[in-house]
C-alpha cells in the first residue's frame, strides 16, 4: 500500500484561503476524475468540507515526484496557484496518513473537538469516490477499517459526548450578544444539515420568528414549517433581510449570498438598529467588507475557531484517551496490511512451487509408465525436486555474495531456519 493523503483545514490555513480550494460536489467528482486519469494515482477520495479540504490516494509510486504531482494539479483544477497553497498545505504518508484519517473520521481534528458531523461527512465523501470508480482495494480496505474503529473509539472514550458543533457556536453567540433572544428575529440562509441543526437549537430556546431562505424555496419550506417559521427562496433575501436581527448563514454557494450593499440597505430600513451576521460557511456567505459597517457584528469560521480554543480544556480528557486508541488501532493495521503483503508473496511462492512439483510428478509418472523401475523413477523424482526447489535460491544468493550483500545470505539462514 503507498497511501497519501495531503490538504489543508483551520488549523493551518485561514477562511481566506481554505475557501478558494473548497470543492462542490460537482468539482469533487470532476477533480476525481481528473485525478485518476495522473500516472501517480490509481485510487482516490477528496473530502471537502467547510474546514478542510483533503485529498486520500492510493499510489503506485512511492517517492516525492507523486506528492508534488498531485498536489500541484488539485490546484491547478481549482485554478489556484500552487506558490499560493503550498505555505498551507500538508502532506502524510502510510501510517501518518492512515493515522491522519482516522483522527479526522473520530472528530480529534475538527474546528469542534468530537463534532459528530465529521463522520457522517467522510462517508459521504467516500460513496461518492465510490460511485465515481475512483475506489478499489486498497482505499476500501482503509475506509472500512477507519469507519469501524473510529464509531469504536468514540464510544468508548465519550469523545462524541454531549458534542459542540458550530451550529450550537452559532446560537451561543447570539445568545451572548442578545440578552432576550426569544424577542428576536432570525433569518437562516441554507437548508443543509448545519442550519436544519440551528434552527432546532433556536426553537430549544424558544426563538419563534424564523425565516430561513433556501435555493430551494419548497425545501427551505419544509424545514420552516418544522420549526413554526417562514421559507423564502435566495431571491427574496433582499426584501426580507431587514426583518432579522440575527442572521445565520451556511450554504454551499461559490459566491457570497450577503454583500456590503445589501446589508447597508437594511440598516438604513432598519434605522441602524443592530444586527449579527453568523458566517459558517466556506467559501464564505458574507463578504468580508459588511464588518466595516457600523451597527453589525460579523463573526465567521475563524472567530469560531478562537471561542473553541478558550473551552478546550474541559475536552481534552477524552481526547487524550481516544488519541492513544488512534496510535493502537493504527500500528494494529499497518502490522495487518504488511501480513496480507507476506501472504501475496507466501501464496506466489506456493503456486510457484506447486506448479514446480507437478511437472516433475508428470515426469516422473511417464517414466514409470515407460518401465522405469518404481524405485528408480522415485531417486529422479526427489533429486529433480530439489534441483527445481534449490536453482534460484542459490543463483540469486550466489549473486548476493558477489555483489558483496551480504544481509541476503543472512536472512537466507533465518528464512530457512539454517544452523551455520
């Protein structure tokens, strides 16, 4: 197995930057395909999420040439120079990639230490590169095994218990922000999985006046009615955004959904009552340029990354437990996947072998067929085995001691549990 993996995420990269190589799906499957088509790849998996985007391969070359390769077409696909991304982008081999997996799948690497999205996402992410064809067996055996213990490990640990996600974030800010938030007015723009969890934590609170604005306006429909509030479609954003006191935002959009205009205009419609602007999404929804105004409160990913640090600690327990099950669980399979390398070797030399004694079986079975006495057909038998058996072993370990290696004759001796 050569298993690579190379991205970046938060904590090496700004918003800023992780959202210029953030992927759709539609750009995940051409990028795959892309991908496969390099001499450097034979399988791969691109996960890309608001925090990370991150690239699994499978590899039939082992050297520096590959990671360079690859890296520099992921972004050249996304149309980003390489100079720029190469400051932030890192890069894992074998057992520090597998263990580099398996840290992200458990939620060990996330914005929100144990946030239960994470898995979830990898899956995803990994049926997707299957139904691309960019999966085969090596990647599947990886994933298999990284979707199985890492649900181990979190249960064990508590790691994903009473988990934080940046959706809870999102509310706890507005909670902080707006002393009587049930009084308020909240739009949420998108219909995923991360605003479907804010609103449920906003009608925990008791926050009824809720608008949330989808592409999609049946879909945002839907998720409105859930939660007793209104849909509305993108379209509608503008005559509506002066209503919200608290606007929440994470879609899948290449381009921002908020801009300096549009929300200077409800400011003036709302004569400069204040408002929060929760950016959770990569690329991000709210231009930048809206944190100039006056009135506004702009947080996004990173300033969500800051209020995780201070909180940390009360976490780190589990996390602790969790990473030395991680190191466990990662020596178990590389010792696993090199078993399954010796038993290909073991099966070749078995057939090799086998093939070897049934010639001379047939050899010898004619000339007992030809009155070759049966005692003397049997003395060719066995010499012609051994002669068989014994002629590239010697040749090669012959050419060992020539060439003067001599950790060939060595492991000759143990191979072949020799006493000299």
């Amino acid at each position: 197995m050569s298993l690579y993996s190379f991205g970046l995420n938060h904590k090496v990269a700004p918003i800023a930057v992780r959202e210029k190589l953030a992927l759709s799906a539609e750009d995940n499957r051409r990028t795959l395909q892309a991908l496969l088509e390099q001499h450097a790849v034979n399988e791969a998996m691109i996960l890309s999420t608001c925090n990370r985007t991150e690239v699994y391969v499978q590899s039939p070359v082992t050297d520096t040439e590959s990671q360079q390769i690859i890296q520099h077409y992921l972004t050249n696909l996304c149309a980003v120079p390489y100079e720029q991304m190469c400051p932030y982008l890192y890069f894992h081999q074998e057992r520090s990639a597998l263990r580099h997996l398996l840290r992200v799948a458990i939620g060990l690497d996330s914005m929100v230490l144990g946030e239960p999205q994470i898995l979830g996402q990898v899956k995803a992410a990994y049926s997707m590169a299957e139904e691309e064809g960019a999966v085969g067996a090596h990647l599947r055996r990886v994933f298999q095994y990284v979707f199985s213990v890492s649900k181990q490990i979190r249960s064990n640990t508590g790691i994903g218990a009473n988990p934080v996600s940046v959706a809870f974030l999102a509310v706890n800010i507005a909670k902080q922000i707006f002393e009587s938030i049930d009084k308020t007015n909240v739009m949420l723009i998108g219909s995923g999985q991360t605003i479907t969890l804010v609103a449920q934590y906003l009608q925990d609170i008791n926050v009824n006046n809720i608008i949330i604005a989808g592409r999609n306006k049946a879909r945002a429909t839907q998720l409105a009615e859930r939660v007793a509030g209104e849909g509305i479609s993108l379209q509608d954003i503008p005559d509506n955004l002066a209503r919200a006191d608290i606007v929440i935002s994470a879609t899948a959009s290449p381009l921002p959904i908020l801009g300096k205009g549009m929300v200077t205009t409800a400011l003036k419609q709302r004569k400069y009552k204040p408002m929060l602007l929760v950016d959770i999404a990569a690329p991000r929804d709210i231009e930048a340029q809206v944190a100039e105004l006056d009135s506004v409160y702009l947080y996004n990913l990173d300033d969500l990354q800051k209020l995780i640090e201070q909180g940390l600690s009360k976490r780190q327990f589990a996390a602790e437990q969790a990473e030395a099950l991680v190191d466990a669980h990662v020596d178990y399979f590389m010792r696993r996947l090199r078993s399954l390398d010796a038993n290909t070797t073991i099966t070749a030399y078995r057939e090799q072998t086998t093939a070897q004694s049934d010639d001379v079986l047939q050899k010898a079975q004619q000339l007992i067929a030809n009155g070759t006495p049966a005692e003397e057909a049997l003395t060719w038998l066995a010499t012609n085995l051994t002669n068989k058996f014994m002629h590239q072993p010697s040749v090669q370990l012959r050419q060992a001691a020539e060439e003067g290696q001599l950790q060939f004759l060595q492991m000759a001796k143990t191979l072949f549990d020799l006493d000299v």
